[in-house]
C-alpha cells in the first residue's frame, strides 16, 4: 500500500492544472467569532452520500485552450507533463501511460524538443484542467480567473460528460474569480450560496471539483482556520480547509452540511504539489457581490477611499494616546483629490470604524472599503488629538492604478549645517540644493533630511537610513533642523517615552515610532 501511495503522489504533481502557493509566513490569528455566533456543532453524518449526490450534478469541469498556432521557441516548457515512471510490471504503467497520453497536447515530446531536419514546431495548444459551479440555471458558472486566464477557448463539461462552449462574462484577477455563461438545452441544477461568516472552525464541509482531469471527485473536511492571509491580493480573507483540494480542484465549491456554497476552492500549500491538508478557499461573502457584478455587468466597481496606511504598533499607539492598546489603521498619506480628502480625513488620523463596522487592523480597511458601494457616503471615525472624530466621506471607484500623491509644498527650509539630534542616534540637515543633489531627492522634498544615523541607536532600531526625510514630529510638520530639535525637547519635557515621525523614503511615507532617550 505504501508503494501505491507513492505511486500515486507522483502521478498527481501535474504542472499548468491548477495554482499552487509557495510556502508563505505564518499568518495572522483568525479573527474572533462575534458574541452569539457560536452554534451547537452538528455530529458526522452517517454518510455524506446524500449530499454529493444531490450537488455533484451542479459541480462542472472547465477546460480552458491557451495558445496555439505559434512557433514554439527553443527549450519552451510544454503545458502537459511528462508521464510518471512507474516499476515496470505495476498495475499503475498502463493507466500513467493512457491517461497522460490523452492529455498531451498535439506534437508533445519532451521540453524544446525538435523533430526532422530542426524544424520549428508549431507550440501545442496548452490546456488548463479547472472546476466551477452553477449558480443559476439558466447556465450562470463561477470559477476562478486563473483557471480561464489567457484562454481562446473555454469549454465546460457536465457530468453526463455534455460539452458546452462557454463564453466568459467578467473577471476580476484581484480576487481571482471569473464568471461564465453556457445556453443549455434545459435548466441545469444549480447551488445555492451560503452565508460564510457562519462557518465555524470545526465545521465539517466538502470540496467538489476535477482534480488532476478526472472527473466530478468529492472530498470532506473541516474549517480549519478562518481570515487567512496568503499573500495574493489585498483582499485576502480566506478560509483554510484540510479536505483535500488538488490541481484543477481550483473554482470548485466548498460546501456546508446544508448544501450551501461557504467557499471557492482556489489555492493549496504544498511543497510536493499533492494535497497535504491545507487548502484555501475564498468566502461566499466576498464572492457572491463580485460575481454578481461580473454576470450583470462585466466588471467590479470597487469603493474607493484614496489614503496609504500602515499597521498600528504597541508603540505607536503609546505615542498617540490611542485608548485600547494597538488597534485600527493608520493614515501615513491621503492622496491628494482623494474621497478622504474631501472628507476631511488627515494623516496621522487613526481609522476605528468605517460605515460603523470596526477596523481591526490595517487589512480590515481595504476590504471594508472596496465592499462598499461606489458614491456612498460613509461615517468614518478617527482617532485624532487624543480624542475620535468621525467625519463623513462619499466614496469614489478604485481606479485600475491609483497614483500617489506627491508631497505637498511648503515653506523653503532654511539652510544650515548637519545637527545632532540628540539621543536618537542621527544627524540631520536642511534641504539644499546641495543636500537635494548628493540625497538624490525630488524636487518637490520639503522637510529636513537625514544625513547620518549611528549604529545601535533609535533611529537605527526603526531602520531610519541617510536619504529619509523626515516631514513630521508628533503630527506637527517640521522644516528645519532647529525645530525638529524643538520639537523633540518639548516631547521630553512632556514625559513622553517615544515620538511619532512621518518619514518619507524612496518607498514612500510610513510612520515611525522613536524612543526619546534622556539628553
């Protein structure tokens, strides 16, 4: 049995099927349920036989064309794998050899290989392997966008193996969903979604889908951890399950023991490319509006508040007086004619809530602003000058690629020599022309910049380097040498144990907490 496991593992690591993550840091702890939330868990069920049978005739298989026609270069991987190499003898050769066979594309052979007398050969036409599910009758299917992705054609097979041409509706790379439209002789079964909030860690749920091409496979588990951050967009929210998901798993349901859609299968972390219990799936919740705007109108519109944030540390918090510990996302810049802007939102300000739903951190924010509706206008509230303000904002859309806001002009510094800044470890300057051309900053640069930081000091704790410009102190801009030393004195007769600075570096503003060490 432990050779036939092995056998099979190295059948299923088939490249171009599906997405497959590198190994990723250990991620946040998933968020708290709400007071009340808790439900009495439901036992195992005799048998998940009922289910599948109902669902699987909603669950479809997609396989996607890519390319074709064009002279493959030289060493160009090909998308179909190479056959596995079993013990001569196994009962496992003849399936490898038919079934990966079948799978090549036209004019295979190994990687870059040429035939004849060189010859360029024409590149196969690649083939992606993916699930999806029906949500509508009429022939409405969800899938991810990396299983269509770049495709010329799209077919979807039911599992009476019927074979429709599939035309795509809209995608949305950011949160790698895609919709389809087939016209069926009749109407298909179909899945109704589930609300995603309510699954539990601990909850039992199934994945449907076509690994690896063969066809409709079911597989159970549970909800092993909730708010996952796996790196792939600033959405991120994904719930991790250990049913197994393999390559062309991907646009594949999760499902409650209530036949609800929770999930879209989309992403596994494996080094061997075989399922080894950790699978993602994106929430119904975040899915069911995106895919909604997708089969009506092509495209997401996405609420868009225009500001850059940073996390909230313990230290942070301290020099800001926030209540409550570490907690919300701070404003490092509000792009200029942003939705914020004209909201009255300033940098330095805190987010709590948005629309009067809590931001925890600084990934609750995006999430909470992008599912809000394009013109709507929101109560934002704010921790400023030791107290929380809320202010009203009308949301604009996310544009395809928001720009920056530059630096906004101030006062001309005056010019001096470097100074000390003391007990922080670093020397600064004005900005002179001098200054400007040896730092290599940008014409617009207003503030004083940093010009030596000493080893095992403050400054170089917080990875303050020569080059920083310092624009801020505690939230007060500063324009010279002499008062952000003013500053900093007057912070230290205050008592205050650390300072808040606004840096601004080559990659951009973030906010910096120092230590005030005794003069």
């Amino acid at each position: 049995m432990r050779l036939i496991a092995a056998l099979l593992l190295s059948a299923l690591a088939m490249p171009g099927f599906a997405q497959t993550l590198p190994p990723v840091a250990a991620p946040a702890a998933p968020p708290a349920a709400a007071p009340g939330a808790e439900n009495v868990p439901a036992g195992r069920p005799d048998s998940f036989a009922p289910l599948a049978r109902r669902l699987l005739p909603a669950v479809v298989n997609i396989s996607s064309v890519i390319g074709g026609g064009a002279p493959a270069r030289p060493n160009q991987r090909q998308e179909a794998p190479d056959t596995p190499q079993a013990p001569p003898g196994s009962p496992f050769e003849e399936f490898f050899r038919d079934f990966f066979n079948r799978n090549r594309p036209p004019g295979g052979g190994a990687p870059g290989q040429q035939e004849g007398q060189q010859q360029p050969q024409q590149r196969p036409r690649g083939q992606s392997m993916g699930s999806g599910f029906v949500i509508d009758p009429s022939g409405i299917i969800v899938t991810n966008n990396h299983v269509i992705e770049n495709a010329t054609e799209v077919n979807v097979i039911l599992q009476d193996n019927t074979t429709l041409r599939a035309e795509v509706l809209g995608t949305d790379p950011r949160t790698d969903l895609a919709v389809l439209r087939v016209r069926p002789a009749a109407p298909l079964p179909s899945v109704p979604w589930g609300n995603s909030d309510d699954a539990l860690v601990g909850d039992w749920v199934l994945a449907i889908g076509n690994p690896f091409g063969l066809g409709g496979t079911v597989t159970a588990g549970i909800v092993s951890a909730r708010g996952r951050d796996i790196r792939q967009g600033p959405f991120d929210d994904f719930i991790q399950t250990d049913a197994a998901i393999n390559r062309g798993n991907s646009g594949g349901p999760l499902i409650n023991m209530r036949g609800e859609v929770v999930g879209i299968n989309t992403a596994i972390y494996s080094p061997s490319g075989g399922s080894i219990g950790i699978g993602f799936s994106i929430p119904s919740n975040l899915a069911r509006g995106i895919t909604a705007q997708l089969a009506q109108g092509g495209r997401v519109r996405r609420g868009w508040l225009g500001v850059n944030i940073q996390q909230v540390t313990d230290e942070i918090a301290e020099s800001l007086g926030l209540q409550g510990g570490a907690r919300g996302a701070l404003v490092s810049r509000v792009q200029d004619g942003a939705p914020a802007e004209q909201g009255g939102v300033r940098n330095g300000d805190v987010v709590l809530r948005f629309n009067n739903q809590d931001v925890r951190d600084i990934r609750a924010l995006p999430r909470l602003v992008a599912e809000t509706a394009v013109g709507a206008q929101v109560p934002v509230t704010v921790w400023r000058d030791g107290r929380e303000v809320t202010v009203q904002v009308t949301l604009g859309e996310l544009p395809a690629d928001p720009q920056l806001a530059s630096a906004t002009p101030n006062a001309a510094p005056q010019p001096g020599r470097p100074t000390e800044i003391t007990g922080m470890g670093m020397r600064v300057a004005a900005i002179t022309p001098e200054i400007r051309e040896r730092l290599r900053l940008r014409p617009e640069q207003r503030g004083v910049a940093v010009v030596e930081v000493l080893p095992n000091s403050p400054a170089s704790e917080r990875e303050l380097r020569a080059g920083d410009v310092i624009v801020e102190v505690q939230q007060e801009r500063v324009n010279t040498p002499q008062e952000l030393a003013q500053r900093v004195d007057q912070l230290r007769r205050q008592g205050r144990g650390t300072a808040l600075f606004l840096v601004e570096s080559q990659n951009g503003q973030r906010f910096v907490p120092l230590r005030l060490a005794a003069r």
